[in-house]
C-alpha cells in the first residue's frame, strides 16, 4: 500500500497522468467540434436547397396548370436533393380513396399498393399500372397509413416490413424508404415517397429532416395549384371572379385557436371581390404565437396574388424566426422584393406574443400604429417603430426598428387597415384615427367581437351606406385570464 501511495505521489508520474488525460480531453474536444461543425455545415446546406426549392417554386406555378407536371417536377426536385432512385406522390382521390399521380426519379419505384399479384418486369408498363390505380385508402398499406394518421416514417428494411408488399420487394430491394404526408392545415392532401438512395446507403436522421421540410413547401404549393387549377377551370368571368374571392378567404385563418387567458378576435372584408389586406395568427410553440396583419398596394387579381404569396412565406418561414419578428420581416422583404413589380408595396405589422408573460415584441414595415388600450385610462398607447414598406427598396437598403411592449390583464392589443381610418361619407370626409380612438377606448372592457362589432356599426353609420373604398381588417388580442375563447 505504501508502495502504491509513493508511485502515484512521485512527480514524474503525476506529471504523466495530467498529460494523458489532458490528452483524452482533447481528443474528445476535437469530435465534438467536428461533429458541431457537420451539423453547422447540414443547416447551411439544408437553408440552400429550401431556397431553391422556394424560387423553382415560383416557376412551376407559372408554367401551367397541368397537375401531374407540376407534380412531376416539384418531386424530381426533392428526389434530386436527397439523392434518392425513385418517388412517387399519391393524392386523396376522394374522401375514401387515394391515387399516384407522379412517379419520378431514375430508377424503378415499387408498387406499395398490392393491385395484383403479378410481377411486372417493364419499367414503363408498372409506372403505367401504378397511375391508373385507385385504391381505397384502407387497403393502401403504407401509404393509406400515413394518410390516415399524418405521421411520417422512415423504413430501413422493407424487404422485412408486412406493409410493403411482396411484389414490391421482388421487383427491387428496398433498403431504405422515406414517406410524409402533404398537409396543409389539418388537412392532408396527400403523400410523398421516395425509395433507396443512388448511393445505396440507407436514409439518415437529416436527410428525414431536409425531406419532411420540403414536402412540407410542396403541400403549400401543391395547395395553390389546386386553387389555381379550380379558378382556371371556370368559365364564367365573374364565376372566376368570385371563386377567387372564396379561395382569397380560405387562405386567411378561418377559426382562432382557443388561446386561454386571452380573448381573439378578427374581421376582414375586402372593397372588391378580391383584396389586398391578409392577416395571420399562428402558433410557434413554447408559449408564443405570432401575429401578422398586412396591407398590399392596389386592389385585384395584383394585390391577392401577391398577398398570397406573403401568406406562403410566413407559414413557411415564421417558425424560423421565433422571437425575431425584425429579422422574419427583413427576410420577407428580400423573398418578395425581387418578384414585386415596381408600382405595388406591402405593409406590414408582426410580432410575437409571449402568451406566458404577455411580452409583444414587434416590427412594422410602414404599417399603420399598434395600439394598446386599457380600461381606465382616456387614450390608447401607440407605438411606430420605424420601417418602409416591403418591395420597394432592395434588402441592402431596407431597414427596421423592433420595440416590445407588455400587454397586461384586460389590455386590448389592437391592429388594423387604413381601410378602417379612411372609410368615406358621401362628402369624402375620412372616419379618421381619433373616432377609431374614441369607439375602441370607450369600449375596450368589452369582449373582442363586441368591441369589433361596435366599431364596424359606427364606420357604417359614418359612411351612410357609401360603398366600401378599401378593405378593411382588424385583429383584436385582449389579456383576460378569466377567459378561455378563440372566436372569429
């Protein structure tokens, strides 16, 4: 034992000991760097094929309405970026059954829906039996098991899974095989899927990661050209015309989730069939939402494409910018600047709640004021950050200030149009901001929609029946912690 004491009491030794493990230390700061630098590297990749994805996008909506072109493409994109042989993209063909309505990629792809038992051997005749088929959902193994739940899945042995079936495995071995669902909403639309990588490695944790991201850009495309393709169908003029309208409306939110502790509300009605105003109200997770209220320059078919489009980029990319609304707005303006045509602007407010604390932190790119009421008090407190419209100068020029405020219990935070402060009588004079002040103060105790309600009553009685000029949009977020509602 004295022995022992001395050896490891003996300078050299110690010296020895430190040495070593300073060393493994080392060792493992270096795998962890290198592995901390791979993942870095992932993301940048990752970043650049969604931009891609995101400009060919733009592309494909405006070479045609032919549905399985379109298909065609946005699939060989994502086949391309992961490297995969093959892929398909299956749409509900209705309620009860679903159909494959693009196959693409070099090599086979596989019947995973069991039709026949035949085993095919000609590459063009099974890509033809698997276009035609409708099958319905229950009996679609693995793809009507994605459709019905919304999950997706990752197979890295499907010669030993039950649901592909036994033809598929005969025709190619499938080692490995990615699929997710094209969902819009709580709606799903359809699945993607693709089949063995070119490599013949099997699908990694980040190529799942990369793969459900751009099917989730292709559900939101896919959605476009599906209400591209019913316009277009018209052929009425005016039929197009409301159609449009209807379609306008479905993209803004339909129902405000319930939001305990606070009270929402929100209104719109454009001036003409279709309209440029847009708002949003979504979910970012950890207790924090975000809320968007927009203004595109002009009236029209113009201004509801381009509000579409900003509709798309903020579903994609606020989750990206959570508790960033600066830099999510800076980002916008550089998505839309280059497809903006030299005459139309958007202005826009957004920020995100921090539901928890009631902390809003904001940006507005030249929207109007963000006001916070509060009973008791004889004036609204209003904040103009400063920022310029979107679309007009280049992202290099453009610039914005974010502020914060903290919206406490019975405050009303309150955004709007310049529909609502610029409704006209029949002498051209304005509603203006102080009677928009005065109705929203005198009533700020009560809920959103009575508040909203009132307020719309009090326009109409000003403008004495004159047609609408511009669009009108409010959204109304009260802290209440009595109440549980989510009303619209």
């Amino acid at each position: 034992m004295k022995e022992f004491v001395n050896f490891f009491s003996n300078p050299l030794v110690l010296g020895i000991l430190f040495l070593l493990i300073l060393r493994i230390y080392y060792a493992w700061m270096q795998r962890k760097l290198a592995a901390v630098e791979e993942e870095s590297e992932q993301l940048e990749k990752q970043k650049e094929i969604a931009y891609n994805f995101l400009e060919k996008a733009g592309n494909i909506l405006l070479s045609g309405d032919q549905l399985e072109e379109r298909l065609e493409e946005i699939g060989s994109f994502i086949a391309e970026a992961l490297g995969a042989d093959s892929g398909a993209i299956f749409l509900r063909h209705d309620e009860n059954y679903v159909k494959a309505r693009a196959i693409f990629g070099e090599g086979i792809f596989p019947p995973l829906i069991q039709t026949i038992d035949k085993v095919f051997t000609s590459k063009k005749f099974i890509k033809e039996k698997i276009l035609s088929d409708v099958v319905p959902i229950r009996e679609a193994r693995l793809i009507g098991h994605v459709l019905q739940t919304g999950q997706s899945q990752v197979i890295t042995d499907g010669t030993n899974d039950p649901r592909i079936p036994r033809s598929a495995n005969e025709l190619i071995e499938i080692k490995s095989l990615l699929i997710a669902p094209l969902r819009v909403n709580e709606k799903i639309l359809g699945v993607c899927v693709l089949v063995n990588k070119r490599s013949g490695e099997s699908f990694s944790n980040y190529d799942q990661s990369l793969f459900e991201n751009l099917v989730n850009y292709a559900a939101l495309m896919l959605d476009l050209l599906y209400l591209t393709h019913e316009v277009r169908e018209k052929q009425n003029l005016q039929q197009e015309i409301q159609l449009a309208n209807e379609v306008q409306q479905l993209l803004l939110p339909q129902n405000l989730f319930p939001l305990e502790g606070y009270d929402l509300y929100a209104y719109n009605k454009p001036a003409k069939e279709l309209g440029g105003d847009y708002y949003e109200v979504l979910e970012l997770g950890n207790n924090k939402i975000g809320v968007a209220i927009a203004d595109v320059s002009g009236k029209g078919v113009a201004a509801a494409l381009v509000m579409a489009t900003l509709r798309s980029f903020i579903k994609v990319e606020a989750p990206r910018f959570v508790d960033k609304p600066k830099e999510l707005v800076e980002h916008l303006n550089h998505l839309l600047f280059k497809d903006t045509k030299e005459d139309m602007f958007i202005t826009l407010a957004y920020g995100v709640l921090d539901t928890e604390t009631g902390v809003f932190k904001f940006a507005r790119a030249g929207h109007e004021q963000i006001s916070i009421f509060s009973p008791g008090n004889s004036m609204p407190k209003e904040y103009c950050p400063k920022g310029m419209a979107m679309g007009i100068v280049s992202p290099d020029s453009f610039h914005l200030e974010e502020s914060s405020v903290t919206l406490r219990d019975e405050e009303l935070l309150f955004l709007y149009t310049d529909g609502v402060t610029e409704a006209m009588n029949k002498y051209q004079d304005e509603f203006g901001i102080e009677r928009v002040r005065d109705v929203v103060q005198a009533n700020c105790q009560k809920t959103t929609k009575e508040i909203c309600g009132i307020l719309l009553e009090e326009i109409e009685a000003f403008t004495g029946g004159i047609s609408q000029y511009d669009d009108i949009t409010l959204v109304l977020i009260k802290r209440d912690k009595k109440k549980y509602r989510g009303e619209q």
